[in-house]
C-alpha cells in the first residue's frame, strides 16, 4: 500500500477516514499475494476503462471482487477466532475503538 494507514493492533484491518477496512490475509505466500494484487490492479484499470467507454459488458466481467475475495479482503474472514467481520464499520463504534481513539488523538 503506497500510503501508510494505521493498521489494527491484530492485523486484521487498517483505517481510513475512520473506517475499517480488510487486511489482506497475511498467511498468504508471498508470490500468490502478488500474483492476486497484480490480478487486481488489471481487474481495476478495467472497471476504469469500461466506465469511461460506459461498457456495461466489460465492467460487470472486470474481476475486482474476485481478486478481492482471494486476497481475503472480502468474503469469508481468513481468521479463525469467531470474531465477526467488522469491514467498512467505523472503528469508533467497534471494539476498536479504545485504540482508535489514541490513534486519532495522535497516540496520546
């Protein structure tokens, strides 16, 4: 990731905007998450294609959630705690929000 978000003390999301969002499973092998992330940033470059030529065809085929899923940001939790998915929730309303505060107030 290009810029540097903080990322939850379990690893399993990073905050933007205050919003949760999916880590990529980190047992992931190195050289199957960069083969899923290149599948991706193509599958991206062509949501942005189809949209600007207003290609429905080629939008719907563009792969973005399915290389999302792989990645495991998306679809069934790559952890196995019990623990619900907490994607795209604010993380002042979840349990993270203790440590979300110290973040946001600059780690004070």
């Amino acid at each position: 990731m290009p810029e540097q978000y903080p990322v939850t003390p379990d690893g399993r999301y990073f905050v933007v905007r205050g919003r949760l969002w999916r880590c990529t499973n980190p047992a992931l092998p190195d050289v199957e998450r960069a083969k899923l992330t290149a599948e991706l940033m193509r599958a991206r470059r062509a949501v942005g294609v189809a949209r600007r030529s207003g290609d429905r065809d080629a939008l719907a085929a563009a792969a973005v959630d399915d290389a999302k899923i792989a990645l495991g940001e998306r679809g069934p939790v790559w952890w196995d705690d019990g623990a619900p998915d907490l994607n795209r929730h604010m993380a002042r309303t979840t349990p993270y929000a203790e440590w979300y505060r110290t973040i946001e107030d600059g780690g004070t």
